[in-house]
C-alpha cells in the first residue's frame, strides 16, 4: 500500500512540475494535495519534495517568500532524512529567493554549499542549474567576465549528460551578457547556437523567449525586418500555447519597433499587452506598459491619456513598492525564525534600512515626474499658461454648477491682429516671443482679478471673468486690449512702422443662458469677427440679454 501511495506521490509530483512553467498556481495546488497525502501516511521525504515543488513553481510566480519559506521546510526535512540532493535542491532555491531580493551574498553563498553538496552525489543537471544561477548573480551585479566563467562551467557539465534543452537555456543567458556588453555578432552566434538546439528538441516555453532576444538584437542594429520576423515567431509560438505571460514582452517589443518605424497599431500592441498583464494580474509588467503607452501619448501631444497613463503608472507602483517592502520583511521574518546567526540578521536589516530609503526616495523621484506630467497636460508649452484642455474643464465645471446659474460671466475671445506679418517682418522665434509677452501681459491682469485666462491655440486666446456686470466687462476688455499695445511690439509694413494689437470679443450673460461650451466660444468669436471687420484693436461685447 506505502509503495503505491509514493508512487502516485512521484508521479503527482513529477505532472506538478512539468506543468509549473504555464500554470504555476494549479502546481502548487497539486503539491499542497501531495504534502497532505504524505502527511498523513507518514512518508516524511515525499513531504520534503512536496516543499520543494511548491517552492519550483512559486519561483515562476517570483513568490520570493513563497520559495524561501517551502525551500527552508524542504531542507530541514532534507537535513534529517541525510538526502544530500534534496538539500542541494533546497538550497538552490534558497538562493534564488535571495537572489530575487538583490541579497547577493546571501544567494551566492547558498549555491556554493548546494554545489558543494554535489561532491559527495553527482547530479550534472543540478550542478548545471546551481552554476547557472551563480552566473546570473554576477551578471545582475555587472561582473560580467564571472558570469560568462560560471555559465561556460555550466555548459561543459550539462553538455556532457545531453540535456540540450537546458544547454540552450545556458547558452542564451551567455548571450544576453554579449548583447548587454554590445558585441551583437558574438550574442548573434551564441544566440542561434541556443535557438537551433531548441528547435531540435521542438522545445514551447524557451523556444519563444530566445525568438524575442533575438528580435531584441536585430531591433539593436536596426535591422527592422529581421527584428520582426522573429518577434512575430515568438508571438505565434506564444500564442498557440495560450503563454500569455511570456507574450507581453513580446508584444511590448513589438510595439517599441513599430513606434520607431511610425507603424500603425503601435498604441493597439501596447494596449493589447496590458490587457493580458491585467488579465493575468502580472503587476510588475503593467508597470512597465503603462510607463510606456504614458510615453507613447506624451510623443503624440495627448497629455490628457499621457496623464492617467502616467498615474497609472505611479499607482502601480506605490502598490508594487509596498508588496516589494512586505516581501522584504517576510524575507527577514523568515530568516529571523530559522537562522541563528546574529552578525546575519544584523546585516540583513542594515540591508533593509538602506532598501526603505532607496525606496523612499524613488518616491519623491516619481512624485516629481508627476507634477511635471500634470503641468504639461494641463499648461501650453510656449507661453506656460492655461492651454485649451484646462480652459474647456474650467468652462464645462461653470456651465455645470447649479448653484452659478444667475450668475453674470464674460468670456473673452482675444486675437493678436495681424500676427503672420509680424511673424513674416521678424521670423517665427520672434514671433514666439510677442506671444510670450502678449500672454504675460494679460496674465498679469488675471491674476490681480482672480479670473481665468489661457491660449487656446495659435494667437487666440481666451480669458474669462465672473459676477460682472456688462459696464465693468467692456471696461475690461478694453484695459486689456490697451496693456497689450503699451508692450511696444511692432512690426515694419511697406516702411510703415505698425505696432501689435489686439481685438477682443465677448459676450455676457448669466451662467444658465449657456448650454455648452460650444455655444458660449461661437457667440464671442462672432464678436471678435465683427470687432475684427471693424478694423482691428477695438473690444465688441454681446449682452446675451439684449435681444437682437
């Protein structure tokens, strides 16, 4: 009867991991049924490899507390049980959780004694894993000429056992370190050493990703054809498996190359990535996809989606900053309860206390950027005023409030008279410039009523005042019509000298007689067209009241 049970436990066990990579959480789920079965028939070393593959699979959910806390379970049964390959196992998963929390010590030492282990059992894939894993560790810490060391190491061990697949794995991570160094035609060879072995072995998942790090490349050297090719590749694989983990780099890739060649569909690539991120809950990835279409808008002009794209952004990561720190913790908690070492834990919360102020500070960092992207969103670029979006929100919240129905508002529509011949006489720097000291002009103004005032594109502008009677709103208009031709700006027409006015159009009325913003904005610039033909620098104001 034992003998039957273990059995069904290895077998569980083994289908547990081999499904973990696509579906990490139905593994778990197999190994916590695995660890109750062996509980309760008494089988204390399959408990053991019941830890062990919950760890596996929580390490391809980047679960780092997941994996330490069943990794430590797996090893002190491991320990007592004298299973030398098990413990190096647990260790090296260990060291992956720490290696996850940039514990770069710590992580290094678990996989010297996990291969240490290896001495006494010989286990070349084992030894090839913890190898790798000890490369990838000098890599994250740009010591590069090591990482290459430990990967070769690991190449030369698992190549003797035949294990291509992972032999590939190897090969492509000593690829990326040429790519990152930016010697893309060894990365290119090492590459495809790794994709023709994959392709031979029919392997799905690390099949795609070398597919993407080459696009990567070809999209380096610009070579766009290529790049796509394989990104497109990568994506079908992907896609025919339902990977829709690995298929948002892949999209995201994409999306960064078509924005670079001016493709249409860039924005659907990148929404496309979101929608699996957010449909899988991959937070870490959303962060980097809405920084990205936040950017994407912000190239475009589109401030108003740059803005929520970007706050998007900010809160995601507020959220992943607070998991990160939680998982922080967990991690000292969980050393706390099984390492006895008190130099140790001293050094892992000096490590915390200084990870709490780099995050702190990262922060600020973001919170800075953000003011920044709201500004811009909501301010015109040139003369660092109201733009058309912050003066539409302004009139639509007037033209919205009850309790302002009856009362008075005069809305202005302001055009500098005859801005392309002075454009034309002095060139269009200069003619940023009058527009510049036209609008701190009338800003001035603005400020000392408590009113409202913006460009609204071009050389029109718009200012807006309320509970004002039609008296004090002509009076208005024509101050500031007369301000702005004080400002001395001219310009020279047939030798004649002519100095830069303004027309100003405007109609009065309660807040209630307006339906839209529409409507409000025609009734002015029909003003100003009138104080326009009227032969410029004169203030026309309609009395919506005044019927006629």
């Amino acid at each position: 009867m034992e003998v039957m049970i273990s059995k069904e436990i290895y077998d569980k066990l083994d289908h547990a991991k081999k499904i973990a990579p696509l579906d990490p959480k139905k593994s778990i789920e197999i190994s916590r049924y695995v660890y109750k079965l062996a509980k309760n028939n008494g089988l204390k070393l399959e408990e053991g490899y019941a830890f062990l593959n919950i760890a596996f699979a929580s390490r391809i959910k980047s679960d780092t507390s997941s994996i330490l806390e069943n990794a430590y379970e797996a090893l002190s049964i491991f320990k007592n049980k004298n299973d030398i390959i098990g413990q190096s196992k647990a260790l090296n998963l260990i060291g992956i959780a720490y290696f996850y929390s940039s514990m770069y010590d710590e992580a290094l030492k678990c996989f010297f004694d996990g291969r240490k282990l290896l001495d006494l059992h010989n286990d070349d894939t084992l030894l090839a894993s913890i190898l790798n894993n000890i490369g990838e560790v000098y890599k994250d810490s740009e010591i590069y000429d090591k990482a290459i060391e430990y990967y070769n190491m690991g190449t030369n061990v698992i190549s003797k056992n035949g294990n291509h697949v992972y032999h590939a794995v190897i090969l492509g991570n000593i690829g990326e370190i040429y790519f990152i160094k930016k010697e893309f035609e060894m990365a290119l060879e090492v590459y495809n050493k790794s994709y023709n072995m994959l392709l031979d072995a029919d392997e799905v998942i690390f099949l795609p990703e070398v597919e993407n790090k080459i696009g990567k490349l070809y999209f380096q050297i610009e070579d766009f054809i290529n790049a796509e090719k394989y990104y497109l590749k990568a994506f079908k694989r992907l896609r025919s498996i339902d990977n829709k983990y690995y298929s948002i780099d892949v999209l995201i890739n994409l999306a960064q190359l078509y924005e670079v060649k001016s493709f249409s569909g860039t924005l659907n690539l990148y929404e496309k990535a979101m929608y699996y991120a957010e449909g899988i809950g991959a937070k870490k990835k959303l962060f980097n996809i809405y920084n990205l279409i936040s950017q994407y808008h912000e190239k475009q002009k589109d401030y108003k989606n740059a803005l929520l794209y970007y706050k998007k952004y900010f809160n995601i990561n507020e959220e992943l900053k607070s998991l990160n720190l939680k998982d922080k913790l967990e991690v000292l908690n969980i050393d706390l309860r099984k390492i006895q070492d008190k130099d140790k834990i001293d050094n892992i919360r000096i490590r915390l206390e200084k990870e709490i102020k780099r995050q702190k500070d990262e922060l600020e960092n973001i919170k800075s950027s953000n003011e920044i992207l709201e500004k811009k969103a909501y301010e015109d670029e040139l003369t660092e005023i109201a733009n058309r979006r912050s003066i539409n929100i302004y009139i639509e919240n007037i033209l919205n409030d009850i309790s302002l129905k009856q009362d008075k508002i005069v809305l202005f529509m302001i055009d500098i008279d005859k801005f392309k011949r002075y454009n034309d006489f002095w060139g269009h720097t200069e003619g940023d410039i009058c527009l510049k000291k036209i609008a701190n002009c009338i800003k001035k103004i603005q400020v000392n009523n408590k009113d409202i005032f913006g460009r609204y594109g071009g050389e029109e502008f718009i200012y807006i005042s309320t509970s004002i009677s039609y008296k004090q709103a002509l009076q208005l208009g024509n101050f500031i019509r007369t301000e702005v031709e004080k400002i001395g700006l001219y310009y020279m027409d047939k030798g004649n000298k002519k100095c830069t006015t303004i027309s100003v159009g405007g109609v009065i009325g309660n807040v209630g007689d307006f339906s839209s913003i529409r409507e409000i904005i025609q009734y002015a610039d029909k003003e100003l067209y009138i104080a326009k033909s009227m032969g410029r620098n004169i203030t026309i104001i309609k009395d919506i009241d005044i019927k006629g």
